[in-house]
C-alpha cells in the first residue's frame, strides 16, 4: 500500500497547482532540443535506403525517431510513467496468468502431432449411448485398420492402491497395451516402456511404469528404476518413470501405468482406445474402415454387438475415458475462465485511457506547434501511438513476472479437490504464453491509446496555439469522453464486486446449510481393503471386524458402515421403480444408492420415521430375503399419498429391464441431502451389506458433541490394531467432510477469484478517479482563485469537486448495478442459497465503490479549496 501510495502521490505532484506550466516548459524544451539536436543524418540516410530497398516503404527510421523521442517524454514523466505501467502490470498481468493456466490444461498439446491423435468408442442404437470398447472387440478392430491407424492402443483406467514403501495410498493406475507411450511419442525420463512380451506374460512378469510427480515425491532417485511397488497389494517392479507433465489422452493423468491383461468377456466395454493415423491418411478415411468393421463384428457376434458401431472423435484431455467430441465443451470453459481477466484489463485500459485525456491538456501546445510546422493528424497520432505502444511492452513485461503469482494461486487451489493423486502437465511459458503476452500488450495499447490519439490530434490543436497562454478554455467533449470512461471502470468494478460478492455468500450459505442430518458429533473413516489385495470375503471379514472393534470403543455412541457418503465426489445411483403395477419405466425415480450395515439412521443422528432396521441374517451374504430402506424423498414420489413399508421396489437399467430381485421396503427414515449443487434432499435408497458388495466403504461413528478431535486419534489407532493392512484413506469428522468437498470449493474459489479481480479493478477505479479530479482540479485553478478572491468560502469549493465527482461514480454505479443484475440471473445455476437480486451485495458493493471515489476526489477537492488566489492570479 506504501508503494501505491507513493505513485499516487507522484502523479498528483504532476497534477496539481503550478504542475502543468512546469511540464509544459519542459515539453517545449524538449521539443526545441529534439529539433535543434545535432543527427547522424549519414546513418539516417543508410537506415532510410536499406528500408526502401527492401519494402520500399520509410517508416523505418520513422519508427526510430518516434520511439527515440517517445522514451524521452516518457522519461520526464516518471510518475505517469510509473503508474501507467503498474496499471497495465495488474491488467496483463492477471490475464497471462490465467492464460498460462488455461494454456496449460485446455489448450497446449499433450503429446507430439495432436492433429493424428484420435480416439475411437462404442455406440449403441440407443441416443447417446457412448460407451467404452471391449478388450476382444479391440484387437478386432486393431486388426481390421492397419491400413489406417499407425497405432493402436487401448488403456483401462482404475483406482488402486500404491504402496512404494511408505503404506498404500488410493491413485489411479492405467492398464495399457504396449504400444501405449510409442502412439504418443513420449520418450521415458528413466527406464524403459513396456514390450510385447510384458503384455504377453502380465500374469508372470508384474512390472510397471510411475509418473514423474510420483518419481518426485518419493526423492527422485535414479536407483528408483528396478525397486519394488505393491498395487492393491501384488508386487510389482518399476521398469520406468514417465516424461514430466506427461498424462497421457486427458489430465489429470494416473501415477502408474501397468500391462493391460487380456480379457475374454467381449460385453465388457470399459477400454478406452485411442489411434494415431498413418501418414497421409485423412480423417474422412477413417468413417468407412470403422463402419465396416462394426458390421462385421455385429454379423460374427449379434448376442452382444448387435447394434454396436464404432466412432470416432477428439480426445478428451478432461475426461479419463476419451469420449464424443468436446471442443465447444473446451472453448466455453477458456471463454469463461478468461472473461474476468479481461474485464480487469479492460478497467486498466479505461483508466489509463482516462489519465492520456488528462496528461492531454498538458500537452496541447506541444502537438500544436507540431501540427503547425507541418506534422499531419495521422503523424502526431503515431507518435502517441508509438508512447503507448512503449508503456504496452513495459506492462507486459512486468505483467509477465506478475502472472506467476496468479497462475500458482489458480493452481493450488484446484489441487485440493482432486480427490487422489494425479499428474497435472506443466504449466512452463511456452510460444502459446509469450504471443499471448504480446496480444494482450497490443490489445491493451490500441484499447487505452486509440482514443486519446484520435481525440487529442483533432482540428482543436492549430486553435490551442491561437489561445493565449493563460487561458485554458474548456473541452467539453473531452470532459464527457473522460466521465465516460470513468463511469465505465466504476460500472465494471462494481460488476466484479457483486460477482464475488454473491459466491462470498453462497460459500456461506453451503458452509452453514442444514445438510438434514447431524453434523456435531460425526467421524467419517474412508477404508478400502481391496488397496491391500484383499478380495470380497477377506473384505467382508475386515469391515465387520472393524465395525465390530469400533462399538467397543468408549465415547463412540454409535457405529455404521456405507457404500456411499453424503458430499462426497464419489456415489452410485439406480433408477427405482415399484416391481408391481403400472410402467414401471414411467415411475422410476433416480435414486443414490448405498449398502448399509446396521444403524445407519442412529449414525447420523436420524430418527426411523416407519419401519424397522435390518437385521443380522439380512446384512448376512447369501440372505434370501431381499430389503431395502428408502427415505420420504423417494416414498412421496413413487408412492404419493400412500404408504411405502411393505412396498416393491425393483432396480432398472438405463434401457429399462429390471435388475436383480424386487426388494420389499421395511424402513424409512428422513431424507438427507447429497450434494449443495442441489439445495433439496435427493432420493435414497439403502440396502443391506448382504445384497452388494463394495470394497471402498466408509465408516460412520457417532460420539459426543466436543469430543470429535481427540476421538480421531483412538480411531485410528483401534484401526492398525485391529488391521494394520488395511490403508486408511481418509479419517475425518463431518464438518471437515463438509468444508473440503469440491461444491464448497467451487463457491469459495469463485468468491476468492471474483473478489481478487474485483479488488484489482476497484484499485485502478480509484486511481483513474485520483487522476481525472486531479486533472480537473489543475485545469481550473485560475477559476477557483478568482472565486476564492471575489469572496467565494474555500469549504463551497470542496463540497462542489466531491459533488462532482460523486455524480460521475453515482451513474457508474448505476450502470454497473444493472450489469451486476445480469451476472448474477448467469450465475442464479451454480449458487447455492442466493438470489440474483443478493441486497445486500447490492447495497455493499456500490457503498464500498462509493466511499472510495470520494476519498479519491477528497484528495484533488482539499487542493482546490486551499487555492492562493494571488498565486494562481499571477501565474496566469
């Protein structure tokens, strides 16, 4: 703020009484000097014929004599100097950085020739049915297009549980064929890629290839080529470690690449694939090769292919599993993502815009005389051009440095929300960040220079030199070009603020919602026992153990486990339906789906409002008798206005047969909600551990309100005591569950974005209002000696400055309420728990720009009134 304040303060030097004939003395000088100075006209002369030889144009040694003298008029104004290229630094700066982010993850090319790269996926008959490829249907396919793929590779893509010494930790890990990181052309940091022979033998030779971010976090170690990794368990041997940044298709990228084992089932389409064409080969070849062997395997194998095909699209670099095209997808979230930055610049651009228009009149004589020894109208424009063209490049270069912060900001906080550990590519300056850089510097010069180049080189400047030189005279037009422009940096500030201001209030909102449960007193344990290779029956056995161990503890009231937990990235759901009556297909009802063990609803403090809970031989595997458990979400729409215990219930597919055995309803208890993106309680059904089998489950305690912190130690350890095999993903308690989930993110990131740029914008709102007052208050300093002397009281003086200045932002933030209006009915879709028309951001953020308008003008207005008469008379 020390820094800020010193510049304001040297522009309003430069501003203020006695300022202007002083600068304009030296501008005279200045241009005396430039005319009068000795030139190498020899070398101006080579300059000039070198350019004609070679364009045949002169604008060369022009260009030379424009920039040689705009750095000097620069250099006699460091104030202005200084302010307009911190202004342009915060502009360029914000916008790069964010750039830089968005280069990095949407837009710079993952892997060598991204144009050859496509990627390939199933279709049913069924609308929008993409799917994944089976393992026998791609090596079909692989072999029905060697024509025309140079390579072609698939890769399936889990959870797992990696273990380099250190416990398991849950990642994701890509099975793939062989040819995997040859069809990128992505050479390995370390190590070697996988062979043939290592696709062939997966089941005997268990090797396997890290990322460089793992490499990273566990030392980086050479040594590290040939050492033992455990995946869910297995023991496997590390052959290599990928290239930095290297995620594959899509980001973020797995940790660990393995073999992909072959697979029999030719219905288990869950491989993505993914080609590079052959040389030569165009896209338009590609359609007919697929469709013929979609029929082909639709004739071989109708049971399971029949009405499959092939298509093929673009890679999704956001997805783990490539689907149909998604570049419209791509450019609405870059347009998005870069809209608030260049409202930023924009406000940048206004301001400085603004203070050219005032530093204008300073100037008028100077370009004058130019004009009247000859200089046209497009000669002086270039020359101003020419200055902003200079303190362009500067911001930019300054804004290049300054964008570091903002791309380091953006991207810590996205990682929180990544529910595992992933590769990110690099986010390194490349040629993409540097033309940028320079667009956005040029975009900024014609923005905040065209204006005033045009104005300032009107037909007006011949009559400045006619006026005697103590007279100003008044530009009204410049004057009202000038209140424009600051009415419009007001109105996108405040836009900005409201913005902000409404995800400050959704974050508050989600953060204290009533999510229908209790949240005081809840622990959630996240456990997952196939990470440490334990199948169904040895995971059954160590859930139950757990459960069991856990009731024991004192202090825990109540204890339970579940496939699913509310606020959490990951969940099924099942569309329900009732098993008898009617269609079934028009009753159904998407529904989240949980198995549960005993006391669920005790857990999470929710009382049965019907029924029972299940029993022992219920949660036993293998029970006969089929149950389930719903909420009054899911009862009062499938069943409204009667009762649901006793009911049928029965699972459908997307295509509408029925899954498994209808379930008999004998428990409801309250509804609870499952995401804040949806303000009301969603559907639930629960079944009985014995129905479904999940290995990831999460353990929910109950214990007393207050003791939640140390009763998180006690769980952990009665953990490694009962199972120290078991990895504990996550140990938390519910209100840490709440305030680290990815909606609550998505409100706080926005509001801490928003509210950043609004910042910003409103910083350089004040700056153009100090200068234009400033301005103002110069130009009028005769003006306000001759009131003061004639018996005008120096308070009416102040009182009319701030009333001036006032009415300029009062229209602003007229404007920028409507815009704010705007942006609020945009984002009514992604908040939660407020209105497009918040009031009271609407009445904070015009008070906050309000209040630091006027302390703005109250600067330049104190000046005005402390006017010497007999001093501001004289100078004239």
């Amino acid at each position: 703020m020390a820094i800020i304040g010193e510049w304001i303060r040297r522009l309003g030097y430069l501003l203020r009484r006695g300022a202007v004939e002083d600068e304009l003395r030296r501008e005279m000088e200045a241009h005396r000097a430039l005319m009068e100075e000795p030139r190498d006209f020899g070398n101006t002369l080579r300059l000039r014929d070198e350019a004609r030889d070679a364009w045949g144009w002169t604008w060369l040694d022009d260009f030379v004599q424009d920039t040689r003298f705009a750095l000097r008029t620069l250099r006699r104004s460091p104030g202005f100097t200084l302010t307009a290229i911190v202004t342009l630094a915060f502009g360029i700066g914000v916008n790069v950085g964010m750039f830089r982010f968005v280069n990095g993850l949407l837009l710079r090319p993952l892997y060598e020739r991204p144009e050859e790269v496509v990627a390939v996926y199933g279709r049913h008959t069924t609308p929008d049915a993409g799917v994944g490829v089976s393992y026998p249907n791609y090596l079909d396919l692989r072999e029905g297009t060697t024509g025309i793929f140079a390579t072609l590779a698939a890769a399936d893509t889990v959870f797992v549980g990696v273990d380099l010494g250190e416990g398991p930790r849950r990642t994701m890990a890509s099975g793939v064929t062989a040819n995997y990181f040859q069809l990128f052309g992505e050479p390995l940091a370390l190590g070697r890629p996988f062979t043939a022979e290592d696709e062939r033998l997966v089941k005997d030779i268990r090797v396997a290839i890290i990322s460089y971010s793992l490499w990273q976090q566990h030392g980086a170690e050479p040594g590290m080529v040939g050492s033992p990794v455990r995946i869910n368990g297995e023991p496997f041997t590390v052959i290599g470690v990928a290239q930095q940044g290297f995620t594959g298709t899509g980001i973020p990228g797995p940790d660990v690449w393995t073999p992909l084992e072959p697979q029999n089932a030719r219905e288990a389409h869950e491989l993505s694939v993914v080609g590079r064409l052959r040389a030569g080969t165009s896209i338009e070849t590609v359609a007919p090769a697929l469709s013929t062997v979609s029929r082909r395997l639709q004739q071989a194998f109708p049971a399971v292919n029949a009405g499959f095909t092939f298509q093929m699209s673009a890679p999704w670099r956001l997805m783990f599993m490539p689907g149909p095209a998604s570049g419209a997808m791509t450019a609405t979230l870059t347009g998005l993502l870069m809209l608030m930055p260049a409202i930023v610049l924009l406000v940048a651009c206004l301001n400085l815009a603004d203070l050219l228009l005032a530093r204008g009149h300073v100037r008028r004589q100077e370009l004058a005389i130019r004009s009247s020894l000859g200089g046209s109208r497009g000669r002086l424009a270039r020359q101003l051009l020419t200055e902003g063209l200079l303190l362009a490049l500067a911001g930019g270069v300054a804004g290049l440095v300054l964008s570091t912060w903002t791309t380091s900001t953006m991207l810590s906080s996205l990682r929180p929300i990544i529910p595992v550990a992933l590769s990110l590519p690099e986010l390194d300056f490349d040629w993409r960040v540097l033309v940028g850089t320079i667009g956005f510097s040029l975009a900024a010069m014609l923005t905040f220079g065209a204006l005033p180049a045009w104005t300032l080189t009107g037909r007006a400047a011949v009559t400045d030199l006619k006026r005697h030189g103590g007279e100003e005279g008044r530009r009204p037009g410049r004057l009202r070009i000038g209140s424009a422009l600051l009415i419009g940096q007001v109105a996108l500030s405040l836009l900005l603020l409201a913005s902000g201001g409404l995800f400050l209030m959704s974050a508050i909102s989600a953060a204290t919602a009533e999510p229908g449960f209790r949240l005081d007193g809840g622990l959630l344990v996240e456990i997952d026992p196939s990470l440490a290779g334990y199948d169904e029956a040895r995971g059954r056995q160590a859930h139950l153990a757990l459960v069991d161990r856990l009731r024991t503890v004192p202090g825990v009231e109540s204890v339970t486990i579940g496939s699913s937990v509310p606020f959490s990235p990951f969940g099924d759901s099942r569309l329900v339906a009732p098993a008898v009556g009617g269609d079934a297909r028009s009753k159904s009802v998407d529904a989240v789906f949980s198995a549960v063990g005993r006391d669920y609803a005790r857990a999470l403090g929710l009382p049965m409002l019907g029924g029972r809970d299940f029993t022992d031989a219920e949660l036993a595997p293998g029970s006969s008798e089929r149950v389930a458990i719903v909420d009054d979400a899911l009862a009062q729409r499938v069943w409204p206005g009667e009762s649901a215990l006793g009911q049928l219930i029965q699972f459908l597919d997307e295509e509408g047969p029925t899954v498994g055995q209808p379930m008999r309803v004998v428990g409801i208890i309250p509804a609870v909600k499952h995401s804040l993106s949806n303000p009301r309680p969603v559907p639930h059904v629960y079944v009985p551990l014995g129905q479904h089998y999940e290995s990831a489950m999460t353990l929910q305690l109950r214990v007393a309100e207050g003791s939640e912190r140390v009763m998180l130690g006690t769980v952990a350890r009665v953990i490694r005591s009962v199972d120290d095999r078991v990895p504990v993903l996550s140990l938390k308690t519910w209100r840490d569950h709440l305030d680290t989930g990815i909606d609550l993110w998505l409100f706080r990131a926005g509001a801490r974005v928003f509210s950043a740029f609004g910042a910003i914008a409103l910083l350089l709102a004040v700056i153009g209002v100090y200068g234009v007052k400033s301005y103002m208050v110069s130009r009028r300093t005769r003006e306000f000696g001759i009131r003061i002397a004639t018996g005008a009281h120096p308070r009416a003086l102040l009182w009319q400055v701030m009333r001036e200045g006032s009415r300029t932002t009062v229209i602003g933030i007229a404007i920028g309420l409507l815009l704010a209006v705007g942006a609020g009915q945009f984002l009514q879709g992604i908040l939660y728990g407020v209105n497009a028309v918040e009031p009271v951001v609407l009445v904070t953020a015009p008070l906050i720009l309000l209040a630091s308008s006027l302390l703005a003008s109250y600067v330049p207005a104190r000046r005005a009134m402390n006017v010497n008469p007999t001093v501001a008379l004289r100078s004239e």
